[in-house]
C-alpha cells in the first residue's frame, strides 16, 4: 500500500470566532466523511477544496460544522503541533510517502502524476517479498 499524509502547520492567525481552520477541517471529515462508504473520494474532494479556495473563511462557510467533540480536536491540533516543532516541519502542506517526506523539489500536480507508478512499484515489493519468505520457507520445511 501507498499511504499519503498530509501536515498541516498551525494556523497564524485564528478566525475571529475562535475556531483553528484545522478544527474545522477534522471536525467535518469527523463528523461527515469517517465510517463512510466513499469516505476515500470524499476526503479527496475535501483536501482539494482546502487548497483551492481562495480563502479561510470560503471554505469554513462551505463546509460548516458545529465543532461538538471541540476539546477533543484541540487536543489533537495541540499533539499535532508539539509533534509539527520536534519533526522541524516549516512548511505547509507537508507531504509524506510511506512515513518519508516528500522532496520539495516536487509540487502536488508531480505527486498526481506519480501516485500510479509508486502503488505498482510498492505492490511489486510486496510480492517479491511474500514470494522471497514463501521460498525460503519451502527449502526449510
């Protein structure tokens, strides 16, 4: 499997109300999207609207939410910080590829165009391994 994560950096400036964008974020995939049949093409539309709207406020209206479990997603957006500062994380978003960042040198629109190629090549790697342990496994049995 390939695994994507995506790191956010803490918010600037909080909105006026009080709610860290990223809260609101969590909460609507939460409360909206997790548990989901199509939770995978949801959280994909999701992520491409955070990018593409023109501001904060666009996507905080688009995707309201009542923020419940509120002390939760700070405890998280707080955990996520401390762990953003130890992991020297200075940019946002921060990708990773199987726990490995993703060079800077490459945009999003690179990582689109390589996400086919890299699921065979780890696919590949997964059967060769499993096929390695079978062998050895039948010359000791």
């Amino acid at each position: 499997k390939l695994h994507i994560s995506f790191r956010f950096l803490p918010a600037k400036k909080k909105q006026e109300e009080g709610a860290d964008p990223r809260e609101v974020l969590l909460s609507y995939w939460l409360n909206q999207i997790y548990g989901t049949e199509s939770a995978s093409e949801k959280t994909q539309l999701l992520i491409r609207d955070w990018f593409e709207r023109e501001s904060i406020d666009a996507f905080m209206k688009k995707y309201a939410t009542d923020l419940e479990h509120s002390d939760e997603l700070r405890e998280l957006t707080t955990l996520h910080d401390g762990w953003i500062k130890e992991a020297e994380i200075t940019k946002t978003p921060t990708l990773f590829l199987n726990g490995f960042e993703f060079p800077q040198q490459y945009s999003v629109e690179d990582l689109i165009m390589m996400v086919p190629g890299l699921t065979d090549y780890f696919q590949r790697e997964i059967e060769l391994s499993g096929n390695s342990i079978k062998k050895n496994m039948g010359e000791i049995v």
